[in-house]
C-alpha cells in the first residue's frame, strides 16, 4: 500500500512541475499544496525505507536460515508464517 501511495505523490509531482509553468499568482496560491506534497512524500519514502531495510531484510535473513532445516511443507510453512509474524510485529 505504501508504494501505491508513494507512485500517486509522484504522480502529483509531475503534475505540479506542469503547473509551475503557470502564472505567478497560481504558484503562490500553491505553495501550501506543493508543500504538504512534498512532507508527504518524505514521509512515505522513509517509512517505505525503515520496513525495507530496518524490518523486512534482517526478517528475510532469519528466515532463510530457518529455511535451510525445512524438510517438508509444514516445516516451510511455519517459518513463512514466523517470518510475517515477526515483520508485523515490528511494524
């Protein structure tokens, strides 16, 4: 959901760049706009980095270890499931 959010900020970004090229007035009247945009897109981008990075990849490495004594799908099934817990829980 988070890079749906992230592509549609900069959707507007692009539209935006297009209404830069309007009148003086207009841009003034948009500052507010363009920059609540461009909090919002911060935001995203780093909540989008802290799952990523901070939660998802040391989860993924735990659970390829975990992997590497699977010998059957219950087995591969439980770690799966251990692993989305533990990536749910910490965010």
């Amino acid at each position: 959901f988070a890079k749906h959010i992230e592509r549609r900020l900069y959707r507007s970004w692009r539209l935006h760049q297009t209404v830069k090229e309007l009148s003086s007035a207009v841009q003034t009247r948009l500052t507010t706009c363009f920059a609540l945009r461009h909090r919002m897109l911060h935001f995203v981008q780093n909540l989008v980095y802290y799952m990523m990075v901070e939660v998802i990849n040391p989860q993924w490495h735990q659970m390829e270890k975990r992997l590497e004594g699977v010998n059957n799908l219950d087995n591969l099934l439980k770690a799966h499931e251990a692993f989305q817990d533990a990536c749910l829980e910490e965010c």
